[in-house]
C-alpha cells in the first residue's frame, strides 16, 4: 500500500527528490541505454521537429511531446546530455540489427550496395539534430564520433545519409558525397541520397573531413571495397541532368573552396581539435 502523503510534506519531499534523482540523466554522449534516454531522444525531436520546424506533426504524440515512428524499434539512437537535458540526437539503422525495409530502399537506394556488400556493412544516419544553443559547438562531432565508433567495431563500410540542400556544404566537408539523384524525403521534402565510404581515408583527409582524425588506416583493414564504392558515387557525378548538374556545381566549388583554406590550416588547428575530442563532455 502507498503511504498517505498528504499530511507529511517532508517525506513528499524527499520522495520526489528521490525520484528526480533516479530520472536524472547523465551529462555526456553516448548510444541510449536506458528508457529515460530514448524518451529524452524522442522528445527533442518533438521540440525541434515538431514545435520547432512544423514537422512529422501527424507521427508525434503531443500529450509526451514525444516524436517517435514505427522504425524506432529496429533503430538506436545517439544522445546528447547537458545539465540534465538532451541537447542533440540522431538515429541510426544497421543492417546487422534487422533487414533494411522497402522504404529505406526507396529512400537509401540501398540495392546500390547490396550487390557488393552484405547488410551488415552498412548504416543510415537520420534524425540529427542538435538545440539552437549547441550550434556551433562539437556536439554533432562528438556524436558522429560514437556513430564511426559503432562503424569501427562493426566493420561496416559505408555509411548513408539524405540531406537537405543547405546542408550539402557541411556533410562535405565531413566527406560525404552525393551518390544518387535526388529524392522526396516524406515530411520533409527534397534531399539528396550521400554516402560516407569509412574505407577511404585518402579522400578523408584530402578534404580535411574531421573523420580523419577520428580514425586511421589501421582501423580500416575490414575495408575492402573502396575503389568498387567510389565507382558507384562516380556514376552519379556523369549524369548531366539539370538537377545533377546543379548539385554537381555545388560539390565542385566546395572542392575548390575546402583546398583553398585547408593550404592554409595549420597541425596546430588539428591537434586542439583532437585534444577537445578526448577531453571529458563539458
């Protein structure tokens, strides 16, 4: 039987102190483990999906402010703790954890890659998402630095994302690259399909891709399709329609661009970069 409170407001108290602090959620970033971790995930996406930008409002459950799909049972999720509130998220989907669905391949394209790799090769990046406070700092890094992690000790090779345009710019430098034309994405609209290929680690470095510092070539001896994986992106940068040669013309002047300011980026801008990176999440 549950004790009467009612007439007892210090014991009410510590009570629900008690249960503040079982709720209380760790700082940092990690894969969520517990309920109370995927509930901070769904409800950020809520926050800033929902409330925020006008979306997926037909899939969120507006009683828990909670944006959750019927996919979420076969994702995980990446989150980011601050003071006791989720500040970023993302989710991702592995072939190792379930088959990918009819609509990840209308979406994905993933048959592109299934005739070199197995399923479990390869990972969806979604979902991502940080507040408006956390923009410009390193919690996207840190979390996509638990994604490659993840791709490491799982061997996967390739690495999918869609993106909205004016997102282009910063998936590039990170090192992804467009590989299919582009494609209605529901709730949201327009993207392009990009892929991250873990193996090639030349080309990380050769745009100055945060990723080549968060992994090196002895890392990637389960990668044994790179040159087969750069054909496939390479098809894509031939076609000449209007809509290819439009995001052609992005990625070239990004290139253009990146090799400009990278002759002029110094070890120094690295090495703090990687000395954050391994510093505790504050």
């Amino acid at each position: 039987m549950l004790p009467n409170l009612a007439f007892n407001p210090v014991k009410k108290q510590a009570i629900a102190e008690q249960v503040q602090t079982t709720n209380r959620l760790e700082d940092g970033v990690r894969f969520a483990q517990t309920e109370a971790e995927l509930r901070a995930s769904y409800q950020l996406r809520h926050k800033i999906y929902v409330e925020g930008m006008n979306r997926f409002s037909d899939k969120s459950n507006f009683e828990l402010k909670e944006l959750q799909d019927e996919h979420d049972k076969n994702a995980r999720a990446v989150i980011a703790i601050k003071k006791n509130k989720p500040i970023g998220t993302l989710r991702i989907f592995w072939g190792g954890d379930t088959y990918f669905t009819q609509e990840h391949e209308k979406t994905y394209h993933i048959s592109k890659f299934t005739s070199l790799l197995q399923e479990k090769q390869i990972c969806i990046v979604e979902r991502l998402m940080v507040e408006n406070n956390a923009r410009g700092s390193l919690t996207i890094l840190r979390m996509y630095q638990e994604v490659m992690n993840f791709v490491i000790k799982n061997k996967v090779e390739v690495v999918l994302l869609n993106c909205e345009q004016h997102h282009m710019n910063s998936y590039l430098k990170l090192g992804f690259r467009p590989f299919a034309k582009q494609t209605h994405y529901p709730g949201v609209g327009l993207v392009t399909p990009m892929a991250l290929i873990v193996g090639d680690y030349k080309y990380l470095q050769s745009v100055g891709s945060s990723f080549a510092m968060l992994l090196n070539e002895e890392n990637l001896s389960h990668c044994c399709y790179v040159t087969d994986l750069q054909k496939i992106i390479n098809l894509e940068s031939a076609d000449t329609s209007k809509s290819s040669a439009n995001k052609n013309s992005i990625v070239s002047n990004f290139y253009t661009a990146r090799q400009k300011l990278l002759a002029k980026r110094t070890n120094l801008v690295d090495s703090r970069l990687r000395m954050k990176l391994n510093t505790k999440y504050a």
